[in-house]
C-alpha cells in the first residue's frame, strides 16, 4: 500500500482554505475588525492542522468557535476553488498497475477528505482510493500507516516526512507545498520529486530494486 497527503500533494487547497477562513472570520466576529487573510499569509501553514492555522492567522479568536463555522462553511465556499496538482491520475495508476493499494490519509477532517475527493472525481473508479483517513498529522498518520501495512507515503510537508520515517516506510516527498526540497530533504525525505508526474517512474525503479534485493537474498 501506498499512501498519500491530501492538501498540496494530491490538490492545491490553498485558495478554498483561504476563502473558508476568511468568511468564518467574518461570520463569527461580525466582520468588525476588517480581517483580511491572503493566500500568502497562509501558505507557510498550509498541511498544517486547522486549529493551529487558526491560532497563527487569527490571535484571540474562539478557535474551536471557529474551526466549527469553517466546516460548516467549507462545503459551500471552499470545494469549488479546488484542483488536481499535476500527475494524481498517473501516480494512482501506476501503483494500481503493480498490484498495490492506495490510501488517502490527511490533517483535515474525515468529511472534508471525502469532500474534496468526490468533488475532483477522486471517489470515482479507477481512482478511489482504497481507504481513506482523516484528522491525522505528523506521527498520527504513521498510525494509520503502521496498520495498513503501508510500505511507501507520500506528502508535500515535514510532517509527512515524520510520519513515514515513524513506522519506516519510505518517505517521498513533493514539493508542490509550502516547503522547499531542501527542506523536505533535510527533514529525511527519502526521494523528493518536483511533482507527482515523477512517481511512476520512481516507483518502477522502486519495486525493480526490491525485486532485485529479494533474488540476491
């Protein structure tokens, strides 16, 4: 089983999460203090868990207040900005094409996570993913992973560095996020990609090289 991040690794949320923020703020301070959240003041959070998004962008706010209103928002005001980074399709594929499985497993809540994947065809066959997992970051989806046997996760953030080197598996990182490669390297990303449109190939030399350590044991 592979598994993969969901925001700035399989689809670029950065606008939806912005636009939900600021309408939450709006609608739970009455829009008093003319808040104003740009996707640049957001952008270094981004994979980051909503309440610490919240607390960083938003100091002395109700976060748990606010949190609530964001999800109850988000359907209507968040979903349709959206889209697919480059190469979820191909990537999904080509680990489907090698007999393996495909987990979805994210920070952001449950619903939000299904949200997201049916809105962008993402539920749809071929392309569901076979299991799905939300409400989880950094070592919390190494959890997940330990479970399901996941031998390879792939994420945009240090936090999903953290969570494949913290049951072992392979860490493939991108850097389609707020986080250099250099960084992603430095946090102990195994291989960093541009985007997913290189993990087909990488994957292919992945399993050649097991395949070949398992006939030379």
């Amino acid at each position: 089983m592979v598994g993969f991040d969901l925001d700035m690794t399989l689809v670029d949320s950065a606008d939806g999460i912005v636009a939900t923020l600021a309408r939450a703020h709006q609608q739970v301070t009455g829009g008093v203090d003319g808040f104003v959240v740009s996707r640049e003041q957001a952008w270094p959070l981004m994979g980051y868990p909503l309440d610490r998004i919240i607390t960083e962008l938003m100091p002395g706010v109700d976060v748990q207040l606010l949190a609530d209103t964001y999800r109850s928002l988000y359907p209507e005001t968040g979903l349709s900005w959206n889209r697919l980074l480059p190469g979820v399709h191909e990537a999904f594929a080509a680990i489907r094409a090698a007999g393996g499985r495909v987990l979805v497993i994210s920070a952001k809540s449950e619903p939000g996570v299904y949200a997201v994947l049916q809105a962008l065809g993402l539920l749809e066959q071929p392309y569901r993913p076979d299991l799905i997992a939300g409400s989880r970051f950094g070592t919390a989806k190494g959890e997940v992973l330990a479970v399901e046997g996941a031998s390879v996760y792939v994420g945009d953030h240090i936090g999903d560095v953290a969570a494949a080197r913290s049951v072992g598996a392979v860490s493939v990182a991108v850097s389609t996020g707020p986080q250099t490669a250099a960084e992603l390297r430095a946090a102990g990303a195994d291989v960093v990609l541009d985007d997913l449109l290189g993990f087909p190939r990488w994957l292919s030399g992945h399993l050649a090289g097991l395949s070949r350590s398992h006939v030379g044991n």
